[in-house]
C-alpha cells in the first residue's frame, strides 16, 4: 500500500513540474537600442503645409535631460541591460494637421510578420505630455494624444482612430479624452463603445471606458512628472488624475488565443474582443500615436514634451510550449514509479 501511494505521489509530483511556466518561443522582437526603422513601413499624415506633421525618432535615448532634447524617463521594467533608448513618436508637433476631416496619426508597422493563430505582444509605453499653465493634471495644447496598438493589418497604410483595416486598441496619457472614452476599441474602422459591446471589463455602462471608473483609478495612482521635466517648464508641475496612463511606464499586451483578442495593462485585463468581431487584412502589428483632432502644438516645449515612447517590443507564442527539460522530468517520473510497481510484484 505504501510502495503504491509513493508511485503516485511520484507521478503527480512530476507531472506538476511539467505544468510550471514554460519558455515561450520569441517570434519577433525589438529593443530600439539601435535604427530598425528597415524593418517597418512609416506612416504620418501629412501637415498643413507640404511634409509630415510628425515623426518616429529610433534608438531615441528618453533618459538625456530635457535641455539636451530627452524627457529625464528612467529604464523600462523590461529591459535588461539598463539601456535607455527607445522608440519615440510624435504626432502634430511639426505642424498641423492638413484640414479639419484629418486626426493626426504617426505610425510604424511591421513588415514581414507571419503570426500563428494563437501569439502574445508586450510592448513597455511611457506617454508624456506638455502640461498646462503650471500642471500636468490637465494637458496643454496638443496633450490629449494617445498611444495605439493595432493587430491584423496588411500593413500599407495608416491603422488609427480614423481608418484601421483590423483591430486597434488606444489609450490616453490624461483626462482629455474622458467624454470620448479614456481606453477605445476600433475594429475595421468601427468605434464601439461600453453600451453597444460588452468588450470592458469595467463593465457595459457609458463610463465603463473612461478613467474616472473605479476600475482605472483603482490601479494608475496619480503621479507626478520626472524632476527634470518639472525644474526645466513651469507647465510640468503637479500630478496626474488618477486612472490616467501618463508620467509612468506601463506594459501593454495583446494576447489572441484564436478565440478572443485580450488587452491588458500591467496585468489587468481592460478589454476581451472576439476574433469574429473582426475582420484581419493581414498579420502585421502596428505602434502609433493618434491625436484626437487636427491641433498641434510646434513650440519649443510642445514638440519635446509631446511624445510616446515604446520599448521592449515582443512577441511570442501562445500558449507557451511545455520546457524539453520539464517533459524530460515527466519521463523519468513515469520511469520511477514503473520501477517502483515492478518492485512491489517482485516482492
């Protein structure tokens, strides 16, 4: 009895080592520590006058000092060789938008990509902002931009708020976009919202999307800006509003597992969508930054401040293959208590 008990245990005990996390299979990545910009198609809309209205500046170092052209950013939670540079993006900072019908847009995608069915993408995001008068609790002009992050583009054209050819999802660094939804959904340039779809997991009411929900402010603390933002623009002083995504880093992900697209932040789940709900035009991933209208804001400060920064950019497969080594461990584990049962018969 007690020689069967211990094959038992033995099994289950192996078997429980196999289901440990496994090492997912990188599929695709980018720290931005050096100029990958071969590697994506850029997207800008264009000005007012002839040219882009904003940029992508790689291997951008964010942790220079403001009065050398960085935002003081301290290292990403990701990354693991205490590197400071990344991806920048900035949307109308050069120059208007062209006419009232554009939102300004800046966008990189990707290339090549041929996804599985099932995949993860993580990417760390700090979204900075020029304050007003004298805080950054509200924006000043051209500060309520947002961060998006698309999946299942072709890859041709600009994936943002006013035409996407798959699914984008986008977040804002503060309060101003509150009354049009704080964290938005737009799938085949469809803008649904926490009435019509039950994709939040704030809930189905009309502030299900908006920071001031409980279920934001429960988990993005107001925070202040970085010292040496504060002590080079008067504009920069005071916090954020609580729920808001700014002066901090933050991981995003997107995990598809074939039945649903989830989008998280540090974790936390904000939206589930259907992959039926959607339509891909193809498996390319896309980083940008959207405004809201056709504003800008080309002082000085406005096109330093203004700016979204990614990196650590990765994805992996999903689910995570089971470590060779675990499976090895299970091996020997249905190998021990064979031995042991034989034991027992030759007793």
């Amino acid at each position: 009895m007690i020689l069967r008990h211990l094959r038992y245990f033995i099994c289950f005990a192996i078997l429980g080592i196999c289901g440990l996390p496994a090492s997912a299979a990188t599929i695709y990545s980018d720290d931005f520590n050096a100029d990958t910009s071969a590697n994506y198609n850029l997207f800008v809309t264009n000005g007012a006058a002839a040219g882009p209205s904003g940029d992508a500046t790689f291997a951008y170092d964010y942790s220079t000092a403001p009065a050398s052209g960085g935002l003081s950013i301290p290292v990403a939670p990701h990354t693991t060789d205490g590197s400071t540079k990344g991806l920048r993006l900035r949307t109308d900072n050069l120059q208007n938008a062209a006419a009232a019908a554009v939102v300004g847009a800046t966008e990189i995608v990707t290339k090549t990509l041929s996804l599985p069915s099932s995949y993860k993408i993580s990417v760390d995001v700090w979204q900075n902002y020029i304050g007003g008068a004298s805080s950054i609790t509200s924006s000043g002009s051209n500060g309520t931009t947002g961060v998006a992050m698309g999946i299942g583009s072709a890859g041709t054209g600009l994936q943002y708020i006013a035409g996407n050819d798959g699914l984008l999802v986008e977040g804002f660094a503060e309060d101003g976009a509150g009354a049009n939804q704080s964290y938005r959904v737009y799938t085949n340039n469809a803008h649904p919202n926490p009435t019509t779809k039950p994709y939040w997991a704030a809930g189905t009411t009309s502030t299900s999307a908006t920071f001031s929900n409980a279920y934001y402010t429960a988990v993005l603390p107001s925070v202040a800006a970085p010292a040496a933002q504060q002590t080079f623009s008067a504009t920069q002083g005071g916090t954020t509003k609580a729920g808001t995504l700014g002066f901090a880093w933050h991981t995003w992900t997107i995990t598809n597992d074939g039945a649903n697209v989830v989008w998280s932040i540090d974790g936390t789940t904000y939206t589930t969508i259907p992959v039926g709900d959607f339509t891909s035009a193809g498996s390319q991933v896309s980083l940008g930054n959207d405004d809201t209208g056709t504003g800008g804001n080309t002082t000085a400060n406005g096109q330093l401040l203004n700016a979204q920064i990614f990196d650590n950019f990765v994805i992996t497969d999903y689910p995570a293959v089971p470590e060779p080594a675990s499976c090895a461990l299970v091996a020997l584990g249905i190998a021990a208590s064979g031995l042991v049962s034989r034991r027992r018969r030759v007793a």
